[in-house]
C-alpha cells in the first residue's frame, strides 16, 4: 500500500490513511485527523486486553510532549488508525532509497512483472526491544527529524471477542460488562 501511495499514479492524493477491519471509528474523526495537518498523526485504542483494575493497556508509546491541542507527541503509535501525509511519505520513500530498504515483491500474477516494494514497515529489535510494524515506522520517523501525534480526545472501539472502549471515566469496558448489567439490571442502558 505504501509503496503504491508514493507512485506517480497516485500523486493526486494526500494522505495515505491506514484503518484496522477491528477499529471502530466516527466519520467526522477521519477528517479530524487529516485536518490536525500533521506529517503523521494517529489516534490510540485499548489493546484487547482485559487488565485488572480495568485501566486500559493502550497501543500506542509514551506521550513525549501535551500539544494542548487535543494532540500530543508520542514515543509510537499503531497503524490500527494512522495518517501519513504525502510529503512525508514520499521522504519515506527517498530514505528508503538511499538506504537500501527495499526489496523486490515476486508477485506469482501472469503477465505481472515485479514489484520494487519500499520496507518501511519492518519488524525488528529497536534497543533490544522487537519492534512490530507500527512502531519500527514510527522509529524511522522520529529518526528523519518527524513528530509522532496522536489525537487523545477522538474515542475509537476496538473489537475483538468483546468491543473494548474506554469510559467516562478512563476504564476499559467490554460489551460483555455491559450485557452482564443489563441482565442482573433490566432497566440499564435502557432508553
């Protein structure tokens, strides 16, 4: 996908927006994030964890800096909900460049010749720490001199066995919790 994003066919468009099949998102929130006009922005989500005492384990680093902005500066952020703007992106692919990261997509479709592919969403040891996808980009960023943000006030669902959503009141809850009430109480959640 990234590759195809920085191609010369797609040069109309202006931000490459990853989007998880198991993330629940509002429409308006899209555009949020592409109207912070960040290089790369994201908004975090429970992991599908259920932790005791029902804080939420998040999937994303340690915030660096509060923008105050409803944003804040991240260690690293998951590409669950992630926005990459073009010009950074095609940055991306010109460090990918000079530095060797690339590798040739032997795509088995007749007629179909390889594929230079840029691999940039690696996985590997960052600090004796095996870095996913998600966060060895985001390391990459922040070496090329880029800011990680993440949008903090945009509450997205994460689904799973249960949705897990953070409350009011910072925990995380399941839509098992939730069926649990309202069959030990009828009347909760009732309209």
């Amino acid at each position: 996908m990234f590759t195809s994003f920085v191609s010369d066919k797609m040069k109309d468009y202006s931000h490459l927006f990853f989007l998880d099949a198991d993330i629940g998102i509002q429409p308006e929130d899209i555009v949020k994030l592409i109207e912070h006009d960040k290089p790369l922005i994201g908004a975090v989500f429970p992991k599908k964890v259920k932790p005791a005492g029902g804080e939420p384990v998040w999937n994303a680093g340690s915030v660096i800096e509060d923008c105050e902005d409803g944003t804040a500066k991240m260690g690293h952020i998951g590409a669950g909900c992630m926005c990459i703007r073009r010009d950074l992106a095609l940055e991306i692919a010109k460090y990918a460049e000079d530095n060797k990261m690339m590798y040739v997509n032997n795509i088995e479709i007749p007629n179909e010749k390889p594929i230079d592919t840029y691999d940039v969403f690696r996985v590997g040891l960052i600090n004796n720490i095996y870095a996913y996808e998600d966060y060895y980009f985001c390391h990459l960023v922040r070496n090329m001199g880029y800011d990680v943000y993440a949008d903090y006030t945009i509450n997205l669902k994460h689904v799973g066995s249960y949705v897990y959503e953070v409350d009011d009141e910072g925990k995380i809850r399941s839509d098992a919790e939730l069926r649990n009430l309202q069959w030990r109480y009828p009347s909760f959640g009732a309209k």
